[in-house]
C-alpha cells in the first residue's frame, strides 16, 4: 500500500456501535496551497477544512454533496470547502496570504487566523429542491473542535474529531490528513470512556503519519478492534467549467452584459475554488447577451 497516496478509509467498530473515518489529504492540500498560493497558517486553515470535508462528503451516497463554510472575525475571511460521496474535493480562503506567529504551543495559530466568534455553516445537498443546512457557533477556532462542536449540536451525534496539517520551512505541505469517531447508540459507559482514552492518548495525525504509519494502523490505534468496510481515492476536482460560468454571466442580467460589452469589450472570470480563469472575448460576451435577452 502507498502511504503517500490521498485516500479514505471507512470502518466500524464495537459490534457496529462505533463508526469510524481516517483519511490523508496531503497531496490535496498541497495542490491547493500552490492554486492559491496561501501562506501556512492559511494553508492549514484550509487543509484541516478540506479534511473534515473529505470525510463528511464520504459519509454521502449518489451525487450528494457537502459544503462547510467557516466564517470567523479573524484576518483570514472565509474558509470554504466542498466535497462529494466520489471523493472529489475543492477550497478556497479569501485572503490566502495570512501567517501569524505560533501560538502558546508552538504551532502554526489556526484559531487566531480563524477567529473565535462567528459561525460553522455545512449545507448538504441531497440533489433534492430543498438543501439541508446546520449551523452552529464557532468555539474556538482550531476547526476539529469547532467541528466536533458541530456534530453534537447540529447532528447529535456524539464524536471526535482530529485534523491536522503539518507544513516545511519551505511552506510546502508535508502531512495532512485526519480522523473522525462517532459513537452510536448502544455502547457502555466504560466502552465510551475507553474510545475517549484512546482519542486522548493519539499523538497528532500528522506526527503519525511522518512516522510512515499507514491509515489502518492508525485506526487500529483509535479502536483496536475496527474492520475496515470500505476505501476510497481522494482527489482535487472543482466542478466549474466555462459552461458554468457562462451560465453565471447569463444571470447577471442584460443591463449589466451590456455594460461590461461597452466598457471593457471581454470580461475574465476566476473560479473561487480552483483559480481557474475563464476568458470571453466580444463575441463570446455578444452571445451570451443574446442569451440573456
């Protein structure tokens, strides 16, 4: 098995009391620090984001999809990531180039690049008219507690929740990756306080992982006796496409269309998610009026 490989495993553990998720994102991670060229403490900001997603859009069937929208007062803005039940996974911040110094622990400082009031929004779209939305506050800003904040309150599942991105002197990401516990109805007090043991004990995902330890020993580590169900590959995939922006363009309006085909005569648009960028040129901007028309 590749160690270095971006992949997802799914298990279960206590007679199926216990559900279980352990990923690796690195190489996603870093495809996404150089897309969007962010500085550390932003990049792990978004990598922990990115991660939680991973596992959360594993936890999808069909075409469903999930967004989480971390949305603090701290200088880094928005952290935006999306993922599916196929392990497609895309993400942004809105100001890339933040690095604070390390807090009290010596490590890169998440919750003050975050900020420690404002909110943790998941939309989860079922490919149904309606959209499934929970939200709830942020409590301190590291993201996996805020995450596991979220899961007891908005989905009452009791769980933990471990994230972690670890990044060279060179900015470049070295490890990512994380793990998400639920407990399920039916386990013993003892049962709990063991699984909390364990948690507890875990050294950081990403010192594990540049040990080489590998996704199953590490959930054997969380829950001795886990079966894995199932795996998957992770992958960076932005669902954008020139059609898609087209699309957008078409919405803004006649008015608007015409503006931007008096004024500039092309227009260029960058996909939040992938900084990708999409140009139209006069013709194009004319077609797409038509449309709008």
């Amino acid at each position: 098995m590749d160690n270095k490989k971006d992949r997802l495993i799914r298990g279960t553990a206590m007679n199926g009391h216990v559900r279980a998720l352990v990923v690796r994102t690195t190489s996603l991670v870093e495809e996404l620090r150089q897309r969007h060229d962010t500085w550390p403490t932003a990049t792990a900001a978004l990598g922990r984001t990115l991660t939680a997603a991973a596992m959360m859009g594993a936890m999808l069937k069909g075409k469903e999809k999930i967004n989480i929208q971390i949305k603090g007062d701290g200088p880094i803005g928005q952290v935006v990531a999306e993922a599916n039940a196929n392990g497609d996974i895309s993400g942004y911040v809105t100001n890339p180039h933040v690095h604070l110094p390390s807090n009290s622990l010596g490590k890169l400082d998440v919750a003050g690049a975050v900020g420690r009031d404002g909110f943790v929004n998941v939309i989860k779209d079922q490919g149904l008219k309606d959209v499934y939305t929970g939200s709830t506050p942020i409590i301190s800003g590291e993201i996996a507690e805020d995450m596991t904040y979220y899961f007891a309150v908005s989905e009452q599942t009791p769980s933990a929740v471990g994230l972690g991105v670890l990044v060279g002197t060179d900015n470049e990401v070295m490890e990512a990756g994380g793990f998400i516990i639920q407990l399920l109805p039916g386990l013993s007090d003892d049962e709990i306080n063991a699984i909390e043991h364990a948690v507890s004990m875990l050294p950081p995902v990403t010192s594990l992982m540049d040990q080489g330890m590998d996704l199953e020993e590490m959930l054997q580590c969380l829950l001795p006796d886990a079966v894995v169900l199932e795996e998957m590959d992770l992958r960076f995939q932005c669902q954008c496409s020139k059609g898609r922006v087209e699309n957008t363009l078409v919405s803004l309006g006649q008015t608007d269309l015409e503006q931007i085909i008096e004024e500039d005569g092309q227009a260029e648009v960058v996909c939040h998610f992938c900084n990708e960028k999409y140009s139209f040129d006069k013709a194009e901007l004319q077609h797409i009026l038509e449309q709008a028309k």
